[in-house]
C-alpha cells in the first residue's frame, strides 16, 4: 500500500475531527472512546492512534479546527473593504454561523482535560481570534460606526451576545433564522436595551 499524501493525511485528519465532533455531541468528552471515533470516521483504531496518541489530543485537534475556521472566516472579513454597517453585520453573521455550523458542541464547557501547553495554545489561538474581532470593530471606529472605549471588551461582549443568541436558537420554539437572530444580536450591541426616552 501506498504512503499517503500529505494532501490526504489533512484530509483524514479532517475526516477524524469531523467524526470527533459528532460523537462528543451525542456522548461528551468523558463517555467518548477512541474506539467509537475511530467506527464513525471509517478507520481501524490502530490508524486513529497513529495521529492522535491521546482522547486529550484529539479534544485539543477539534477545538483547534473550530478556532482556525474562524479564524480564516475573521482575517478575510478584515480585508474585504466593506463599509462599516456592512462590516459589522457580516462579522455577527460570521459569528452566528460559526455557532450554527458547530452547535452540537459550542455549547460544550467546562471539564475539558487539557493541561499544559495543550490549553495554552489554544488560548492563544482564542485570544488571536478575539483580536481580530476587535481589529474589525476598530475599523468599524474609524469608519464612524461605532465609538469604543476598549475594541477588545466590546468584541468579548459581541462574541457573547452571539454565542447567547446561539443558545436561544437551541430552545424549544425558538428557531429563528440566523439573519433574525443576527439584527437582534446588532440591535443589542449598537443601541443597548436601555428603554429610549
């Protein structure tokens, strides 16, 4: 048999990511088993251990995936030229759909087992993203849209809104559009609840 290309190794390495994903939405971190992994991504357990050694790895491989998407989706937002407005309503879009597309475990917290570097980097790679949000909220300042005090606090307070909007849509009866939920969410941010006198 032939060594794979590295072109296929990504692949397979997004096909067991993927895989990863699905089964902690229906088990948890905890109750997951590599073996169960290894059955929803098509491959002999002995193949899944030669890229992740560790359940704590492959935890550390599916988040590290969702940071990266977002990641990309934030850096071209960045430097698409949009106006403001728009800007900032592609951002919460993005946002809600990062939300969306990963709903069977954003809502996943606490007990995450990593230690170490493991949860460092992938605070790092959280914090980048949260200060490209920020840089885009800035751009958003200097377009004369918004007037921030601190770009990275007001992105932590939209990147909650957006994850709260996300954990609205989960509730029975509540499944509104992700364009409805995003002018709520820009509702919120941009004029606050404050009762208008």
């Amino acid at each position: 048999m032939r060594p794979l290309t590295d072109s296929e190794k990504q692949e397979r390495e997004r096909a067991i990511t993927q895989a990863a994903t699905r089964v902690m939405a229906v088990r948890g971190f905890s109750a997951m088993t590599m073996e169960e992994v290894a059955r929803e991504a098509g491959l002999a357990k002995g193949t899944l251990f030669l890229y992740y050694r560790k359940k704590e790895d492959l935890l550390l491989a599916v988040f590290a995936a969702m940071v990266e998407d977002l990641h990309s989706r934030l850096r071209r937002l960045a430097s698409s030229g949009l106006p403001p407005g728009k800007l900032l309503e592609e951002l919460v879009l993005a946002l809600l759909n990062q939300f969306d597309r990963r709903r069977d475990i954003t809502g996943y917290s606490g007990g995450m087992p990593l230690s170490g570097a493991r949860r460092e980097a992938l605070k790092e790679r959280f914090a980048a993203n949260m200060q490209l949000i920020a840089s885009i909220l800035e751009l958003c300042v200097s377009g004369g849209l918004l007037r921030l005090e601190d770009p990275l606090f007001a992105a932590s307070a939209l990147f909650g809104l957006c994850r709260g909007s996300n954990t609205y849509a989960r509730a029975a009866g509540h499944r509104l559009p992700v364009e409805a939920r995003a002018r709520r969410v820009l509702e919120i941010f941009l004029n606050g609840t404050r009762k208008k006198t």
